[in-house]
C-alpha cells in the first residue's frame, strides 16, 4: 500500500504545479494558481504521516520505506526549483514570457554546485527523517531495511558532486552562433 502511496504523493505533486501553473498563465487566476502550487508541497506532509503511521502501527519497515524518504528529502531540497524551471517555461509558452536559457560555462558550473548543495540538504533531509522512522519503529529489526538507504544517500551525493566537478573542469562551452567555413 505504501508504494501506492508514494506513486500517489508524486503524482499528486506534479497535478497541483500543472494546474496551479495553468491557472496562473493560460487562465490567468493569479491567486487561484498560488494557492494550487502551495498545495504541492502538502503531499509530502501527507507521505511522511502515512509512512511513519505505518510504521507505527507495527509495519516492518520495507524499501518503500526508503524510498518516501529520500523521496521527501529531494522534494523538499528541490520543490522549489522544479517550480520555478516549470514557471519558466510555462511563462513563456502561456504568457509571452522570455525563453528559457541555456547555462553555459562558468554560469553552468555555478549551478552545478548549487544542485550539490541541494542535493546534501536532501539528504540531510531524508538521513533525518529515516532517523525518524527507526525511532517510530522502535525495533532494530524491523527497520533495516529503511536504514539500508543510508549509504545509498552518499552515493547520490557522490555522483552529484562528481558532476559539478566534471564541470568545474571541463565547462559546458556556449554553443555556436554561427560558423565559418
């Protein structure tokens, strides 16, 4: 039930952004479609009580355990700029709003980092909250298989960290505007 619950939460997500942003540039409701976008981050409140009520009530904790969690550290560290990398390109599909850019070298590279740092806020996140949900279990046995996603977090982080390395010495380079032959 819980992976349902989870594919539910992401799901969800994603709807109250479309719509809260659809509402705000093609119906032009400006505070109908804030108030869809503040719901989005209501079904990660909604996914941690499921997840630790379950647990609660005496469920050995299982990789959909793990996986609300780090579920919920990458969308609270991340909710915002998904939000706002849509409202971009909804603004300029609905609203005459400008094209998104393209980042390139050092602007890329700066980027880059900010997404490992994110990305350590997410994990931070997720590491705390399945701390929590060890400690609702109160049994060791029951919740290794949630701890097990704790190395799986350094690895995230890694492969993050190694991509903004990748560009810090290889920049993305602009692309061509126009070449002579």
């Amino acid at each position: 039930m819980l992976v349902a619950v989870i594919i539910a939460c992401e799901v969800l997500f994603w709807v109250f952004i479309v719509a809260g942003l659809s509402a705000r540039y093609p119906l032009r409701r400006r505070r109908l479609g804030a108030a869809l976008l503040a719901l989005a981050p209501v079904t990660d409140v909604l996914l941690l009580a499921t997840t630790a009520i379950d647990l609660a009530g005496g469920a050995t904790a299982t990789a959909a355990h793990g996986i609300a969690a780090i579920y919920l550290g990458l969308s609270v560290a991340y909710g915002r700029a998904m939000i706002r990398w849509a409202d971009i390109r909804f603004a300029h599909r609905f609203a005459d709003g400008p094209a998104p850019i393209r980042r390139t070298g050092a602007d890329y590279t700066r980027a880059c980092w900010r997404d490992v740092l994110r990305t350590l806020l997410g994990a931070a996140i997720a590491a705390g909250v399945i701390g929590l949900l060890i400690l609702v279990a109160g049994d060791p046995e029951r919740s290794q298989a949630v701890a097990a996603f704790l190395p799986i977090l350094c690895v995230v982080v890694g492969i993050d960290t190694l991509w903004a390395v990748s560009y810090t010495i290889w920049p993305r380079p602009a692309p061509r505007t126009g070449a002579t032959y």
